[in-house]
C-alpha cells in the first residue's frame, strides 16, 4: 500500500466538505491506495 497525500487545495477543499462527502472522498483514496498496482491514468478522465 501506498500513503496518500493531497496538495494543499485539495486539503483545503476537503476540510469545507460536509460529511457525506467527505466519506466518498475517503472511501475513493482508500481504494485508490489499495489498488495503486492498478494502472490508472487519473489526468485523462
């Protein structure tokens, strides 16, 4: 596994959200970091 650090915006934005959001983001990190051997291209999507 991988650790997952986010860049000071997106910090910023996730510290704003309410906390539905905030689970989705975590649930979707949480994936990312457990399949990171997934290659991905995030940018392109």
């Amino acid at each position: 596994m991988y650790e997952v650090n986010l860049q000071p915006d997106a910090q910023e934005i996730y510290a704003k959200a309410d906390k539905a959001l905030a689970e989705k983001i975590i649930r979707c990190l949480e994936q990312l970091r457990a399949n990171s051997l997934i290659e991905i291209d995030l940018q392109s999507r």
